[in-house]
C-alpha cells in the first residue's frame, strides 16, 4: 500500500471512529447539543461523501439547543449548504 493509501486508510479509519463517538455521545446525553453540532459539521463536511441526511438531522438538534459563538457558526452555514445541496467537504 502506498504513503497516500495508508494516509487515506487512517484518515477514513479517524473518521468513521470520530463519527461512532460523537454517537455514542449524543445517544448517551441526548441533551448536550454541541455533541449533535460537532455531528452535524462532521456528517457534512468531512466525510467523503457527506450523509446530509443525518447531518441536517442533528443540525436540527443542535441548532434547537441555540448555540453560540464558533458552534453556531459552524453549523448554520452547514445547514443552509446541505438545505440547497451545496455541501462542500475538507477534502476539496
């Protein structure tokens, strides 16, 4: 396997792990909103191809637990690019 693939093998490893722990967080406190708005920036930003649904699904919440500051920033933006199936991933 190439530097490249092992890079890219661990980055997707990074993520999916990412992904299963700010899961677990929102299942087991369901209150704290920035776990689904750390989620949300996750599912729609930095997956390779972005689960938009579950990625407005927990913008929803997140955005219901009024955030503020950076968090609100993150994900408002979000929301209205995967509202109008614009979303853009880190990976360019």
């Amino acid at each position: 396997m190439s530097s490249q693939g092992s890079e890219t093998a661990a980055s997707s490893a990074g993520l999916q792990a990412a992904v299963g722990l700010l899961s677990d967080v929102t299942t087991d406190t369901p209150d704290y909103g920035d776990a689904h708005c750390f989620l949300a920036v996750v599912l729609g930003r930095f997956l390779p191809t972005p689960d938009v649904d579950q990625a407005l699904d927990q913008g929803a919440i997140c955005l219901a637990n009024d955030p503020t500051g950076l968090t609100s920033q993150l994900v408002g933006p979000l929301m209205d690019e995967l509202r109008g199936g614009t979303a853009v991933t880190s990976g360019g």
